[in-house]
C-alpha cells in the first residue's frame, strides 16, 4: 500500500461527519491540504500578509468564517483556499472533517483534511497571503524543532515549531492553534507518538479534543 493510501485509510478512521454542525456557535473552517513530496507527507501552509487586521504575519491553514451561502463546513473550507490560493474546489480529495476547535475569538474551527495533487501550483491572493509552503508532517512529531511558548493570559504554554524552508530559504514560526492541528493530524496520519507531550490519548485522539469542546460548550 503507498503512503498516500495508508494516510486516506487512517484518515477516515477519524471523520466525525456532521456530528458537531447542530452547536450554536458562530463557525469558520481550515482546510488542511496534504500532499506527498518526495516519499514523504507534507500539510501545505500559508503566511498571512501583513495588512490584515488580524494575526498578521502569522502561519496558518487556508481558512476563514463561514459565509450565508455555505452548505456546510466542507464547503467553507473549500471556498476558502480557493480565495487563499487559488487551490479549485475539483482539486481536493476531501478525506474527513475532524473534532471542532474553538478559537480565541469564540469560533467554532472545523479542520477539513483532504488531498491535493503534488504539482499543484499555489496563486496567492497578496491581500490576505504573503506565501505558501509545504512542511513534512514528520517534523510535527518531532522534539528538534518543538518548544513550548508561554503566553500571557493562557494557562498553560503553547506548542511551537521551527521550519527553515529550503526552497525559499524562509525560516517559519508554526504555533498557536494551526501548531495544535498539525500535530493532531500528523498523529492520526502517521499513526505513531510524538516525541514531546501533548496531552491526548495517540490511540484516541479525538477523544480529548471533544472533551474540550464539551467543556467549553457547557459554560457559554
């Protein structure tokens, strides 16, 4: 079985459907688009351009809120990318929704996991990206490139990754919420432990992102 099979196989083993659609909160997806490059699996990731109002200049999955128009998180994800990066909807194996996230700013995050093609050319929007990437989902499993931030006003730290992008010779900063996901996904995908500590169950992953999401539910 190829790399790619084995990663569609074990995705789907986590998709969790429309199972958290019916929550009434305000909600926003991010495609979390996946490729093989060189006999290895890569997350496909964008830089914000420094004109936005929010989180300027920081790394990120394709994503936004949800628009009136949307059927569903799936199709947020999609529109989404295709704003972005000019990734069309027709070019993504959409494999599984995951457990949803809530932000910072009380959104309700779906990740959207699908395939894209290795060869798939990027055409940034500059207004709302300043470059796109591929990162080796390995390193996101890995305590080399791992530290742990504080942040003032959470209570615990943040995961953080480094990665010096040989292609542009770009040096990324990967942390916060888009850090937390990655991990989740390299997880599922890869099927094996990290080699730092995060919290979750690596036999059940989604359990402890659901627990959190009811927890947080409980006390809106």
């Amino acid at each position: 079985m190829s790399i790619k099979a084995r990663a569609i196989s074990a995705l789907r083993h986590f998709d969790t459907g429309d199972k958290f659609a019916h929550l009434p909160l305000p909600k926003a997806s991010v495609l979390i688009p996946l490729c093989v490059r060189g006999e290895e699996l890569h997350a496909l990731m964008t830089l914000r351009s420094m004109e936005l109002r929010t989180n300027a200049g920081e790394v990120c999955f394709p994503g936004g809120k949800r628009d009136p128009g949307d059927r569903d998180d799936v199709e947020t994800a999609l529109r989404e990318a295709q704003e972005e990066i000019g990734l069309q909807p027709d070019q993504v194996q959409v494999l599984c929704t995951l457990t949803p996230v809530v932000n910072k700013s009380g959104l309700l995050v779906t990740p959207v996991v699908g395939f894209i093609d290795e060869d798939f050319r990027p055409s940034p929007n500059p207004a709302e990206v300043s470059a796109v990437f591929t990162v080796p989902l390995e390193l996101f499993t890995q305590e080399e490139n791992h530290a742990l931030v504080p942040v003032n006003g959470l209570e615990g730290p943040l995961h953080c990754f480094h990665y010096q992008d040989v292609v542009s010779n770009s040096h990324y900063h990967i942390w916060g919420l888009t850090a937390v996901l990655a991990v989740l996904v390299a997880v599922c995908v890869l099927q094996k432990k990290t080699e730092f500590e995060v919290g979750f169950e690596f036999e059940n992953p989604l359990h402890f992102f659901e627990q959190n999401l009811l927890k947080r539910i409980s006390k809106l």
